[in-house]
C-alpha cells in the first residue's frame, strides 16, 4: 500500500505542477494579448483608421484622460480624439511595458511613450514631441482584449513649432 500511496502524491503533485504551468502559460499569453493590443492602438491612431481604433482596441465604455480632458464612451473618445488630429500626422512609440493580470478578465499596464504630433492649427503649424506615460486598465470582451482606462502624462514636451516656447528648446 505504501507504493500505491507515493504514486497517488506524485500524480497529485504532476497535476498541481501541470496547472501551475496553465495558469503560468495562460497569464504571459494575456501579456502578449495586451502588448498586441497597444500596438494595435498606437498604429490605427497614426493611420486616423477610426471604424478600427474603436472596433479593435477600446472598450464600450472606455473613459480616458489626455492633456487633462476627460472623455468618457467609446463614441465620445473617438469623435474627441478623430477631430483633434483631423489633418495632421502623429507617430507613437510605446515600451517598457509593465503589465499585470489582476483577475481573469482584468489587468492594468505603464507603457513609456514618446510620439510626434504635427497638427494644422488657426495660425499655422503646431508641432510637438513628447515623452511620459500611459497608465492603462484592460478588460477581456469576447472579441478579446480592450482598453477601458488610459491615462496619458506627459513628462515633457518640446514644441517645434507653433507652441509656448517653440523653437527654444525644451518646454
């Protein structure tokens, strides 16, 4: 019997391990997930491919803080967001994300990002460059994952043209 006792611990303790390894496996494919996602979002908005950005990316009801506005809606943010780069150019660049799974449709997430912004403003040209963080919050839908939070601080920004200070340097 004592044999028969050792192998049902070693199968219970293989079966723990192998759902260790799942639940291991299962959390970095989520990261992934996220990390595609944010990509995702960051070249549909450069590319202004709105039907996309809201389809693929957020959330229903998404609520984001930018340069301190808060907009609330997917609807609201794209129509926001769409408007306010209507005719200009943008490049993001988001790293070193830090990405969490809090439950089994949740996680939250801090992207570094710089980006470009050349936008046609009343009385020219606005161009900026610049650097902080987005601070993130993510829900699984059935289509998969979608932001429903993101909060967007700048650190810095250089105005090129068009802005306080451009073309003096750092602002």
């Amino acid at each position: 019997m004592g044999q028969v006792g050792e192998v049902d611990d070693e199968v219970r303790r293989l079966r723990d391990e192998v759902a260790d390894l799942r639940r291991e496996v299962r959390e970095l494919r989520d990261i992934e997930e996220i990390k595609q996602l944010k990509a995702r979002y960051f070249q549909l908005v450069d590319a202004q491919r709105w039907d996309a950005w809201a389809d693929e990316v957020l959330a229903e009801q998404v609520v984001t803080h930018h340069d301190s506005d808060e907009l609330e809606g997917r609807e609201v943010v794209v129509a926001a967001v769409s408007r306010a780069l209507e005719g200009g150019q943008t490049v993001h660049h988001g790293n070193c994300p830090q990405i969490t799974i809090t439950g089994p449709d949740t996680a939250v997430g801090t992207w570094a990002m710089d980006d470009l912004v050349d936008l046609h403003g009343p009385d020219g040209p606005i161009v900026l460059h610049g650097f902080g963080h987005y601070v993130e919050e993510y829900v699984r839908t059935r289509d998969g994952w979608r932001i429903a939070r993101s909060v967007l601080t700048r650190q810095r920004v250089d105005w090129v043209t068009g802005g306080p200070g451009a073309g003096d340097g750092p602002a």
